[in-house]
C-alpha cells in the first residue's frame, strides 16, 4: 500500500518556523527578527519590501510613517489596521535587511522569499486581494506580467484586478512620485478602499 501524503503543516506552525528562522544571520549587521503579520481568516494581504528599522524594533508591520500613509490609501485606521482578522502582512523578507550607506534600506534577500513564500501563501487559502507594494512584490508575483518599471505596472493595475493590485510603496521618499502621478491618488486609492471596505464587512 502506497504510504499516505502527509498533511502540511498548520499555519500556526508554519509562523514559528519563520519567527525562528536565522538562515540570514551570517549576512545581518543585527540579530534577524522575522516580522510576519497574518491569520488563517486573512482576506487583504499587504506584500511589501521588508521591514524597516522601526518595525525590526516594535515588531509590528508598517508601524512608521509609511504605515500612516498605507492606512490612508485603504480608508482604514490603525486599530482596524492590526485588529481586524482579514488583514495580514507578509513582506517579500520578513527582516530588517539593513541600511544602505548611500540612503535608504537594503534590498530584501531572495532567499527570504524562497525559503517561505510559497508555502505561506499555500497557506492563506483565503485571501482576495493581495496589495504588491513596490516594485520587488510586483515582480515576485507578476512575473512576466509585470511592466517595464513599477511605473507602468501600477498604471496598468486594472489588469490585475480584482485579486491583486500593485501600488507603490509608501515611503516618504515617493513623495515626489506621487506628485508626478497623480492619477494614482485620483484612480487606484479610491478602487482600493472600496474593495478593502467590501472585504472588511463580511
């Protein structure tokens, strides 16, 4: 008799493998603290880069200016934002991968997304709408779909739509982007609350 498949493992256990996974710790100028942020009922999956340093340090996902932004452009304030059991958050690295000398944050490690990524998602069978924030989600989870530049993809989000939707990422430092992008303000955010607000109320 051919021996039965084994079951994957629970959710549960597949966040304390990741919470205690050092495979970076060679290459990190810090102790790795794996930030992910979901649950079994998660329906909007926030993708972005990695955590920055704040995060590293509190632990929670977006908790900086970045997150303030993030909130808005959903329509969401910060207790609905970390209490709500259909949100979750799932950078492509789940540690603060360091400060760049020549400004701002160091790329996420591609071994970050390798090691966990599908198997995080396999198990979130209910998410509906996945946020690509920035230009490493998109190409992660476009692939060949993905446009010339996060540009392009984001203006092409209507594509994508409804179960996945690419914006940038809501750094201070695209500040000047979304003043010479206005479209994004004027068409992407408000498709975005809507579709968070419907979600959010089933």
């Amino acid at each position: 008799m051919a021996a039965m498949a084994s079951a994957p493992p629970s959710l549960d256990a597949l966040l304390a493998d990741i919470r205690a996974c050092r495979a970076c710790a060679g290459e990190l100028e810090h102790e790795p603290r794996p930030v992910v942020w979901v649950r079994p009922t998660t329906r909007v999956l926030i993708c972005g880069q990695a955590p920055g340093r704040r995060v590293h340090e509190s632990g929670l996902p977006f908790d900086d200016a970045s997150g303030d932004r993030l909130r808005d452009w959903m329509g969401v304030d910060r207790k609905t934002f970390y209490e709500h059991p259909a949100i979750g958050v799932a950078a492509m690295a789940f540690c603060f991968p360091g400060t760049n000398p020549k400004g701002g944050d160091y790329p996420p490690p591609a071994r970050c997304a390798a090691l966990w990524r599908p198997r995080l998602l396999a198990a979130l069978p209910q998410v509906e709408l996945t946020l690509l924030v920035g230009g490493y989600a998109q190409a992660w989870a476009l692939g060949a779909a993905a446009k010339a530049n996060m540009t392009e993809t984001v203006r092409a989000w209507r594509e994508y739509s409804p179960q996945r939707l690419p914006t940038p990422h809501p750094s201070w430092r695209n500040t000047a982007w979304l003043r010479r992008n206005p479209w994004f303000e004027a068409e992407v955010t408000p498709y975005l609350r809507q579709r968070v607000r419907e979600i959010l109320r089933r």
